[in-house]
C-alpha cells in the first residue's frame, strides 16, 4: 500500500490531490486547494513571500495528514508571460521542499505526461481531465479544476511507478521523471 500525494502548483492556488495504491486498485484519500493569497482592501495582494510560506506551510500540513510515501509535481510550464513563469516555479519550489524537509521522493512530470497517463491524450483539455480523474476514482462530482489536475499528478505517478516496476522486474522509484534503483 502506497500513498500518493500529487501538486498542481500555482503561485496564488496550488491543487492537492492524495491517492492510495494499493496493487492496482487505486482509491481516493482527499482532494482540495491551498489558496496562497488574501486580496487587500486596496486591491493588492499580500507579500509574495507570504505567499510561498502559505503554500509550504500547507503541503506540510497535508504531509502530516496523509502520510503519504511519494510525492509528484508538475513541471514548470513556460508560458507567454516569463514574470508568470519564474513565480510559478517559486511556488513549485516551496511545495518540493516542504516535499524534501519531510523525507519524500520528488518525482516531476510534465503536463503532457500527465494528460497522456490519465486521458490518453497529451493534448487534452482541462475538462477531459477533469472527466477522467472523476471517472478512474469513481467521484460522486467533478473535482474543482486545479484539485483535478494534481489528482491527474498523482495518477500520472501511479501508472508510471507500476509500469516501472513490471518493466525492470524489481522495485523502482521515479525521481525528478528519471528512474533510481
């Protein structure tokens, strides 16, 4: 039995999704938001380093909580806006060394590696991920969407470790997407 905690990570929301597997069975353990961002009076947002300890200070927490063995992050997607970009990959640091400080293994994928593992489509939407992250772990509703997508991380980490293990014949881990015996 293994526990997965997967990010989709984000500057001002980062999504959490937490799995258990177990053989091939997968089961649902919890799914949410950690919103890293409270809008002032004025309009403006608070320190931004206020806002990387809100999302360090939450995945800890959800470590704390779920116990969880391994942990999965998507990759840095580099947009049009770099200002996003170098924020997002701030926000992504924080979660992997809240990840680290804990003990856990890093593994990262990118987003199309992900959309391929859950939808079977690098090029799918988030609607379809959406669908299919409701429909492997058999949720009663569809998951908030950044909630779907680190859900979809950990799924992606899921098939990957098994496929993995059956390929080299002995127990492996994914680390940073490169395989470690």
């Amino acid at each position: 039995m293994t526990i997965i905690l997967g990010i989709d990570p984000g500057s001002r929301i980062t999504g959490y999704g937490v799995i258990q597997k177990e053989g091939r069975k997968i089961t649902y353990l919890g799914s949410g938001c950690i919103k890293a961002y409270s809008p002032k009076k004025n309009g403006e947002d608070e320190d931004f380093s206020q806002r990387l300890q809100t999302i360090f200070a939450g995945i800890s927490e959800l470590i704390i909580q779920f116990k969880p063995e391994l942990f999965a992050i998507e990759q840095v997607f580099m947009g049009v806006n770099p200002g996003g970009a170098l924020k997002l990959g701030q926000a992504r640091g924080a979660a992997i060394v809240a990840a680290t400080n804990n003990g856990l293994p890093v593994a990262e994928y990118s987003a199309r590696q992900i959309k391929q593992a859950v939808v079977g489509t690098g090029a799918a939407d988030k609607s379809q991920v959406q669908h299919m992250v409701k429909s492997i772990l058999k949720l009663p509703g569809t998951p908030q969407a950044d909630a779907a997508d680190a859900l979809a991380v950990a799924l992606c980490h899921a098939h990957s470790s098994e496929l993995i293990s059956r390929l080299s014949g002995q127990v492996t881990k994914t680390v940073r997407g490169r395989l470690v015996k």
